[in-house]
C-alpha cells in the first residue's frame, strides 16, 4: 500500500536524523525529531483504519456475478494452510456471503504478524475473469487479504467454512519444521 510505504520512509528519515542530531549533540533537534517519528508511528498505526474505514477489497471484479470460489492451499507444501487441497465453493449464499465481507473490509498498513493459517482464495466470475487474492489468519485473531485488507469476520467465516482445528500441511509437504 503506498500511504504505509510513505509512513515507513517518513518514520525511517526521521530515525536517521534523530541518530544525526544525538551525534552532533544537539538534543533540542532531537527531542523534537523523537516526537514526530511517534506521531508518525501512531498514524502508521491507527490512521488507516480509523481515518478511511471500509474499503472493497475486491473492486476489480465489481459488477461481475461470481460463480466459483477456491480454496487453496497457499504455498502447497508449507505448514500453515487453512486446507491441504483445493477446495471448490458453489453454493451461491456462500459465495455472496464471501463477497459481501471481502467488499466491508479496512484498510490497514500490514506489519506481518505471526499466521495460524493462510490460504489462496480464487474468485472467478461468470464471464470468467478471475482474482486471487492471498488471506492470512493472525495470531492476534486478525484476518489480512493481500497485505492492504483487513476483515477477521472473513477469517472467522472461513474458519466455519472449513471446520478448521489447526494448521495443515499440503499434499507431499516437505517443510514440516
């Protein structure tokens, strides 16, 4: 997302010149610098979702009737997936219910927290046009999609969906560690 990007270059500029300014001895400069790289730090963490609330997650496909979704292992041999093979959804309340969350989702400046699961979540349209998007479950009971989203009712509903109890590994795993 390019506003967490602009944040995190402002917060690192910002660091680099309070390290200037203790150098050089000048602790006024500094103090100050220390204060704004907090504020920017608070508006790298509080700003997106508080400031621009829901967004749709999934725009690209607006307009389109979804007849399939998928879900996939997201790397097919690592140990974190919410399934272990693709899963296809058809029922059409299903599918909406999905679509209607991935449309409510927040803005939010992903800084990776630990995953219970992850998985591949595929939509495809009626007229064929397809969206992959990537959704991980936190530890901190967070649901990200594609490092910009955020919706932990979608990764509650998955959770139900699937009957999820814990982690799996994909079909001939190799990364059991």
């Amino acid at each position: 997302m390019i506003v967490g990007n602009i944040f995190i270059v402002l917060w690192a500029i910002i660091m680099i010149l309070i390290l200037f300014f203790k150098i050089k001895k000048d602790t006024k400069k500094a103090k100050i610098m220390v204060r704004i790289a907090l504020i920017i730090f608070i508006l790298d963490m509080v700003l997106p979702r508080q400031a621009w609330g829901e967004w749709n997650a999934i725009k690209s496909l607006n307009g389109k009737k979804m007849k399939v979704i998928m879900l996939q292992p997201n790397l097919p041999d690592w140990k974190v997936n919410l399934t272990d093979t693709t899963k296809f959804i058809l029922e059409a309340s299903t599918i909406d219910s999905i679509i209607h969350l991935l449309r409510k989702s927040d803005v939010v400046i992903f800084h990776h927290p630990t995953g219970i699961w992850e998985t591949k979540l595929s939509l495809i349209s009626t007229t064929n046009d397809t969206l992959i998007l990537t959704v991980w479950k936190t530890h901190n009971n967070g649901t990200i999609i594609n490092d910009s989203f955020r919706n932990d009712r979608l990764g509650d509903y998955l959770n139900t969906l699937m009957n999820f109890r814990e982690a799996v590994y994909g079909k001939g795993a190799t990364h059991k560690n």
